[in-house]
C-alpha cells in the first residue's frame, strides 16, 4: 500500500507542474537520453541564463498536470525519458536554445510543446527558433519607427543645405 506522504508529494508535483504549464508562456518537452552530464549541465546553465526553469520529469506526473491542464493533446510526445523547459515571458528564448543546443548535440531531441496554451508539434517550435529574439523585434520596431523621422530630417537638411548654397551665390 502507498504511503499517504508520499501519495500527498506527488499530487503536490502534479499540481506544481499543471501550473506551471498554465502560468508558462512556452512549455517545451524534450528527449535528453543519451546527454552526458556535461552536456546536461551547459544545455541548463544556457536555459538558465535566459531566465527559463529547466525540469526532468516523469512521464505519468506529467499526464496527470496534462489532464488538470487540459493540455492531453502533448501526452502522446510523453515517452522516454522528458525534460520540460518552462518559460514564463519569451516565447522564443526556450525554442531557439533547444533547437540550437539539438543541432549541436544530435542527442537532444525536443518533441513538442506548450505556446500560449495551444500544444505544437516540432515543426512549429522549430518556426519559432528562426524568429528573432524579443530584443531583435523590438530593435526592428523601433528602426521602422524611426524612419520617417530620420527621413523627415534629412529632408530639411537639405532644403537648409540648398538655401545656404542659394544665398552664398
């Protein structure tokens, strides 16, 4: 017979972990069998870095988060052994270091994921990695808004240019 604490630990990890796929805006599940724990250990300091948890999980915790989740469309990428990166503000950050890290080490193999609340398979997160980072799509923002301004300016510098040539002949 099950011990009531250890029952209790568990229903407290699976409620943890329904959370966080709730709270999270990127969930994604990889496959790290065959990592050494090396590779381990820098895939989670880059992960780390970029300010997103980094967990290994059992499968069957996981479903159950799935179910109070709503979320049972990603228990059919819930095989072998599973890590899941939960980001809670950038969507891309945790896509674009797994698909890197995986390119890298062929060992790495992330599955699917978590966006915004809908699951996406491979493909989609791998869409994802090829985004540029918040940081790249605000600096493009912010050039697009500048360029009417900019353009704007050099406009009148060359009116002013143009009447300073005008008044000196």
């Amino acid at each position: 017979m099950a011990n009531a604490k250890i029952i209790e630990q568990k229903a407290a990890q699976v409620t943890e972990v329904s959370e966080k796929l709730k709270a999270s805006s990127c969930a994604i599940v990889a496959d790290y069998r065959g990592l050494n724990v090396a590779q381990v250990t820098e895939l989670r300091k880059q992960l780390r870095e970029a300010g997103i948890e980094f967990q290994v999980l059992k499968n069957t915790l996981v479903r159950r988060a799935t179910a109070t989740a709503e979320l049972t469309e990603l228990d059919s990428f819930l095989s072998g052994p599973t890590a899941i990166a939960f980001s809670k503000d950038d969507i891309i950050a945790p896509a674009k270091i797994l698909t890197d890290f995986a390119k890298k080490n062929d060992k790495l193999e992330v599955k699917a994921g978590v966006v915004e609340g809908k699951v996406v398979d491979f493909n989609q997160i791998k869409a994802l990695a090829e985004l540029p980072s918040r940081e790249g799509l605000l600096s493009m923002l912010l050039s697009v808004l500048q360029a009417p301004v900019r353009n704007f300016a050099l406009a009148v510098k060359a009116v002013a240019e143009k009447q300073e040539g005008g008044a000196q002949a």
